[in-house]
C-alpha cells in the first residue's frame, strides 16, 4: 500500500504541494463513482507530474444542520480512509466540518479552496453541491474556480444497469438485505467492523458458536435475516454466516450481529472483527422449536458453502 499524507486542520493547508488535482465530495463508502472521481484525480496528477488530493470532512455536514438526518454511514472514517489510500493517492485532507465552514458562500468556499490548496485541477460528481445551504453546484464551481485559473472537471453519472451509483441508492439496498447488489454498486464486498463481545452463548449450545459484534452506532447494518459472509479477523480469513436480527424464537428484542466461523476455534473476545457480506441466504423467521432452528441453521450452512464457498 502506497503511502499517503493525512492531513486533519486547514492550517496545515500552506500551498507547499505542487499541480495539485482536488477531487471534492463526503465518499461515504467509496463505490464506484467515487473511484471514478477520485481515478480522475489521481490519473490527471500522473500525467502533470503533480499531487493527487483528496479534500472531505471528518463529520458529515448535516451533523451540524439537522443531525437526526445524518444517514447511516457505510464504512468508518478508517476504512474510507484505507479505501481512499489504496486509490493511490498523494495527499488525504480531512477536516472537521465547522460552523464557520456551514457558513461560507459557495465564492468563499472556493476562495479557501483557492488559497489553501492552489488547485490546477479540481473534480467533482454530478451531483456536487458546496457553501452556505448547498448553493453552489458543478456549473458554478466552474465559473468560480474559473477565476483562479482552475480547471474543473464535471465526472459523469456513473450507472450499475439501470440504477445510478449513490450512498443512498446502496443504502437503500442494504436495508432490505440485497447485499448482493450493493456490492456491485460498491465494487466489493459490503463490510461491518467492530470488536467481537460477550454473549448469552446460546449459538454454542445449539452446536453453532458465534461471535457477537459491536457495531459502531453510526454504521449502517443490513436488514434482518441469514446472510453469507467472509470474516478477516487479523490476518486470517474464513468464510461464515451471520445472523443479523432480534433471536425472535427466543422472545428476544435487542438487534445482533452474530457470526459463526467455519473452520475456526480460537478465542475471539475483545478483539477486532471485520464481515463482508456475500448474499443473503434468507430472511429472519420465527421457529416452533429449538430443533426447527437447528434443522434449518443446518441447511443454510449447506446453502452458503455450496453457493459462496465451493472449493
């Protein structure tokens, strides 16, 4: 992995990087028109011999306007960051998106922009809008930035068939469970990572073990029912099923995220754990047995190593 510059604070912003191309935008969970924005970016500053940046913030911008609208994230702040790096790309500015920042014009915007970073190239989505109350959009970016000599590059709409490539479109899909096509939307596997905690140890006793994850609030979890999944835990990789539900046949409410590992024996507590959802195998059901439960964990297993883990 090549490495990168991660910078937190506009003042550490003082023009010292040379033919800087800018990609803009938040890049929740770095799908494939943000690779294409980003691509660009990186592509340009290769052919300029110049630096590759990348300009987001560390907090989604509704956090400050109307944060019971913040959506649901699709990755951490450290896996778009990791996402971003392996992207190739020179300079990473993440800063935190402030009152003073709400408040800027969309000319004050690029005039910071202008001033900090002295941009040759900037490119931004379709859909990009920046200043005070999303007032500024492509075509005014490129009038603007215009005025400082800064070429603007508008990326084009990029489409998964018949669907347009969004957050919220892969939201969408995750909320219903079709991981499957979120992953194309994606252009990987759909992960949750968090640390692996204590549990009632009911999967055990039913002869499935499984680890229970914490997911960070702030993440987006797919909707109930079985899924198959690929687990990293350290350096080691394995495939598995995760349960995401309320265990409704044993009267239980809480939502959990519960992985059983196959070929795996370890201790996995208080440790990092990361899934990647493959399909999903079938919805959440309520059983008139343990033994009905069992019987058909028995056949998703079966199911998921035929589908997604044939040798």
């Amino acid at each position: 992995m090549i490495a990168m510059l991660l910078i937190k604070s506009l003042t550490e912003l003082q023009c010292q990087f040379s033919n800087v191309s800018l990609a803009l935008g938040t890049f929740d969970g770095v799908h494939l028109a943000h690779r294409h924005v980003i691509g660009r970016t990186v592509e340009w500053s290769r052919h300029h011999s110049g630096t590759s940046m990348v300009f987001t913030f560390s907090n989604h911008p509704l956090s400050l306007i109307h944060p019971q609208r913040v959506p649901p994230q699709l990755q951490t702040m450290a896996g778009k960051t990791s996402e971003i790096r392996k992207l190739g790309v020179t300079v990473l500015v993440r800063v935190p998106f402030t009152r003073e920042l709400l408040h800027l014009s969309p000319e004050a915007f690029v005039e910071l922009l202008a001033t900090k970073i002295n941009p040759r190239h900037i490119v931004v989505g379709p859909n990009y809008s920046f200043g005070d109350r999303g007032k500024g959009n492509p075509d005014a970016l490129i009038a603007m930035a215009g005025k400082y000599g800064i070429e603007t590059e508008i990326c084009p709409k990029i489409m998964a068939g018949d669907v347009m490539v969004s957050s919220t479109a892969i939201r969408h899909l995750l909320t219903r469970g079709d991981v499957a096509a979120a992953s194309n939307l994606l252009g990987r596997a759909y992960e949750l990572s968090g640390v692996v905690m204590h549990g009632d140890q009911r999967g055990r006793q039913l002869g499935f073990p499984t680890a229970n994850l914490k997911v960070p609030a702030n993440l987006l979890i797919p909707g109930k029912g079985v899924y198959a999944v690929r687990v990293k835990v350290g350096r080691e990789v394995h495939g598995g099923l995760c349960n995401i539900g309320v265990n409704p046949t044993f009267g239980l409410s809480q939502l959990r995220v519960e992985t059983h590992i196959l070929d795996f024996d370890g201790d996995l507590y208080g440790k990092k754990m990361t899934i990647g959802f493959l399909g999903r195998l079938r919805s959440e059901k309520t059983f008139s047995s343990v033994a009905a439960l069992v019987g058909q964990m028995r056949l998703d297993l079966q199911k998921a190593q035929t589908e997604y883990f044939a040798e």
